[in-house]
C-alpha cells in the first residue's frame, strides 16, 4: 500500500489509505468494482470528512463489462421544491458560505445504494463494515450517531424477506421515507433549512449516457452538462487541430494551447451548462467539428486572449455577441476502482463544506451556491433544479474497452488537472505514477462556480491568469509572461488527482498525487 501499485486481481486509488483499505478488502472478499467503490466512498465519508461527507453528492462513472457499456448516475440532490423557498432565494440570495439554507438533497446515499443494487454483487451490509469498523473509533463527537445511522440502514436491509436488490431498497426506503428522512426533516427545520421529507422522498438518483469524444484513438467519457466535465471534451476539440507531441511536454507552446482551449471551453461552460432537465443544452453542437473549426481559429500561439469569449452553437458563430484567488471549494476527494472482470469506475465523492446532521450524523454541503437569482442564465435556481457543479470523473475507452480512470478533487480545477494527466499519458506516453505527480498548470481565466452572484460578472476570477507549479522552467515562465499571461509560480496543488490505468496483459497500475495525501493499493 502507498501511493502507487499495481496487480491483475484489482485496484483502488482514492483518498485517505484506510479508504482504499477498504475498497481492497472488498475485492479480495470476491467482491466487483462496484461494490468496492461503494465500499470506498462509505469510509472517504469518515477518512476524507471535511472533503466528503455522507450527506453530501457524487457524479459516478461505470464501465460494466457484462453489458459492455459506460453508464452516469447521478448522486446530486436538487433544491428544495417549496416555491416560497425559491423565492426566498431570490429576494435574499443564495448564501456562498456553509449555510444550511444552501443545502440541496442529499444525494450520496441514494448513489451509494442504487450503484450497489444495480452494478454490484454484495449486500450493504457487507461493504458497510470497513466504515463501521473506523467509526467504532468515535474520534469524533457523530461517529456514533453515523453508526447508528448506517446500522438502522443494515437492520432494514437484513429485515428485508426479498432478493438482494429487495433489501437494498428497503435500506434505501429507511432513509429517504423512514425514520431517518423523520429525523432530517427536524434537524432542517430547526436549522432554519427549507428541505423537507417530501424532498427526500422525490429525491432520485439518475441514470444517463455519458457524453464522450474521440482523441487520439480513445473514447474520453464524462458526466454530463450537470457538471463541468463536457467543457474538458471541448478543449480536446479544438487541441486535436494540434500536434502537441511536437511540441513537447510543458513547453510553452503546449501550456499556452491548453491554457487557451480551456479558456474557451470554460467561456462556455459557464454560458450554457445547467441542470438538463431544467434547460436545453446545446452538446451535439458544442461538441461537432463544425463548432470545432470555427473556435480553433481563435486560439493565437502568439498570444494569450484578455477576454471572455462564449461561442454561439445556435448560430455557428465562433463568438457570442455581447454582452487575488478565488477558492475553489472546500471539499471533494477521489475515487477509481477496477476489478478482475473488467468493471471500471471512476468517481468524484464531494460535500462542499460540510456541517451538521442532527441526531443522524449525516451531514451536508451546501452546494446550491453553485446556482445562481439571475433569471435569464441557465443555471438559475428552481424548484427541484439540480446545480451545475464542477465534480467531474473520467473514463477512457480504447477499441471500446476501458483502459483508464481518473478522479481529481479541486473545484474548478478539476478538468484542468484532469487535462494535464490525460495528456501525460496518451500524448507523452508516462506512467500513472509520473503522470499524476508531474508538474502541473491551470488558469482562473473563468467564472468561479462556488459564486451565486447574479450578475455573472461578478463572478469572474481573474483574467489572463496562468499558475505554473515551481518546477516548470523558468525560460518557459518568461516565454508564457511574453504572450500576455499573468503568469504566478505555485508550490501548493493544483488540484488532487488519482487515476487507474489498464495495460493490454491485463495489469491495472494505480496512482495518487502523494504531495495531497492521495493513496493506491492493488491485489496481484
């Protein structure tokens, strides 16, 4: 165990270690990928808490052999659907910081229950116990409390008298519908929340189609327009006009093309991306080779662009007619699992800002700053609307089989980060131990997700912005500075990834970034 290792009988890389303990002990109990990723995500709510809590969301990701197909669920609660809450919201704003009142659903459970009744083998009770077993610690004041919680969930599954999915369910109708949905609703209601039983019991967790890209040979699958991850597709677009081999690793020619497409894709991501449900999306389009070649003219090698450019995927027009850091959130952590029947999943467990739970110990974020009251963008609030959030998991296909996963916790740098590890492998041919630890480069040339301002300029980080981590040579630096980039030199992260890559002989190598406290373990 560590930060890097590789095996033929399965993989974890994840967060804290006794998190990837715990997803490894389940596959050497016979257990498949998904049934370990559920058991990892269970224990990243107590090892990861302040990153991840149970409480919280998760977008995940699954390759399933038997079906031989990708598959998204969706484990993001939505707001509340009381209109005078909505309106609340409207008169007052949505507060940015870890107010209860910006609490959405709790997603996390209902992911965790519906992953394992759908994709896995096990019942909760047994990929529960590497979480109960480290809350049996009670390190801290709602260890108990989750334990209980977990254990009436175990009870009510145990008690069940049907199939497996039947006692799932049964665990899943305790929480959302029974006692412990009782038990929420008056932690809300004295905190000041507008959630409410009948939010938990609308609450569900949706299955959907990846949306991917060819690049290089390979299938790129992300979430989505409820999260960030197409914006990364687009970048991938308009850099396949490039030859980034020839140009070299972290030279300047290449940071400067990557810094400017995900500008671009950025520029419409925060134009468009929202809740699909609530608003159309215009994907076929953002991401055909007509919309393609119109915006890869505005990239200039010679110069790094000052401005926010949305395209128009309506009109096919390559721009839209107008009109210090910022954090990028306070909790997300990491999750990839592979087992030895070929079943892949890629998560991104979060719960921004953690706080609270009652007599339940479940606590919960308040991710709906990440909506904003301006009416007229498409990831204004409503009723029921789920936020457009930047937690964001990658698989990757080759010949339709999957060959690699990527987990990156970080906010609005979680496809940048995700860009930069994708790129080490598939164009400068690294391994995951190097790819994920190499030196990295992002920029803040977009809005920040994390603001509910309504007026999106407001929101803006800093434009031109270019980080480069201290180990990017200085020539390099100054040549990217002579462009017209705002260039800062870092030592911290930019951002926190892990990925699993599958080799043609059937041996699954995992990787953490250690500098972030990211570990790994595989069975031989």
């Amino acid at each position: 165990m560590g930060w890097q290792a590789a095996g033929k009988g399965g993989a974890v890389a994840a967060g804290k270690q006794e998190s990837v303990d715990a997803g490894i002990s389940i596959l050497e109990a016979g257990g498949n990928a998904a049934d370990a990723a559920v058991a990892t995500i269970l224990a990243l709510s107590i090892t990861d808490y302040g990153l991840f809590a149970i409480g919280g969301e998760i977008p995940f990701m699954i390759y399933d052999a038997q079906a031989g197909e990708v598959k998204v669920l969706n484990g993001l609660g939505g707001a509340p659907s009381d209109p005078d809450a909505i309106a609340w919201y409207y008169e007052n704003g949505i507060p940015s910081g870890g107010h209860i009142k910006a609490a959405p659903v709790p997603g996390a459970v209902a992911l965790c229950l519906d992953a394992l009744r759908m994709y896995g083998t096990m019942s909760f009770g047994n990929v529960v116990q590497p979480a109960l077993h480290l809350l049996e610690t009670a390190e801290r004041d709602w260890y108990p409390l989750l334990a209980a919680t977990l254990g009436g969930l175990v009870d009510a599954e145990a008690s069940s008298s049907g199939s497996r999915e039947d006692g799932i369910q049964a665990a899943y109708d305790r929480f959302y519908r029974g006692d412990v949905a009782d038990d929420l609703e008056a932690w809300y209601i004295e905190g000041g929340s507008f959630l409410r039983k009948a939010d938990l019991d609308l609450h569900t967790t949706r299955i959907e189609d990846p949306v991917s890209v060819e690049y290089r040979g390979y299938t790129v699958c992300k979430c989505g327009p409820w999260t960030q991850g197409p914006s990364l597709l687009q970048a991938l677009r308009l850099m396949e006009g490039f030859d980034l081999r020839s140009m070299g690793h972290l030279s300047a020619d290449t940071i400067h093309l990557t810094a400017e497409a995900l500008k671009l894709a950025f520029a419409d991501r925060d134009e468009y991306y929202t809740d699909p449900e609530f608003g159309a999306v215009p994907m076929d389009a953002l991401l055909s080779d007509e919309y393609a070649a119109i915006r890869r003219p505005l990239i200039d090698m010679a110069t790094a662009s000052a401005e926010r450019r949305p395209g128009d995927p309506y009109a096919m027009k390559a721009v839209k007619a107008a009109g210090p850091d910022e954090p990028w959130g306070e909790g997300t952590t990491t999750c990839c699992v592979a087992d030895r029947w070929g079943n892949v999943v890629s998560a991104t467990p979060s719960c921004n800002a953690p706080a609270g739970g009652g007599v339940t110990g479940v606590a919960q974020g308040n991710r709906l700053r990440c909506m904003n009251t301006n009416r007229d963008h498409p990831n204004h609030i409503e009723a029921r609307k789920r936020p457009r959030i930047t937690l964001t998991p990658t698989l990757i296909l080759r010949d339709g089989k999957p060959v690699g996963a990527i987990s990156v916790a970080g906010g609005d740098l979680q496809d940048q980060t995700t860009l930069n590890v994708l790129l080490n492998v598939v164009e400068f041919d690294m391994p995951p131990a190097e790819a994920v630890t190499m030196s990295r480069f992002s920029t803040s040339h977009h809005e920040n997700s994390f603001s509910p301002a309504p007026d999106r300029s407001d929101a803006i980080t800093r434009l031109q912005d270019l980080a480069l981590h201290v180990g990017i040579d200085g020539a390099v630096k100054a040549d990217l500075e002579n462009r017209g980039h705002a260039v800062r030199v870092t030592d911290g992260a930019i951002a926190n990834p892990v990925m699993i890559w599958l080799d043609a002989d059937g041996t699954m190598r995992a990787a953490g970034d250690h500098r972030a406290g990211r570990h790994a373990g595989a069975i031989d």
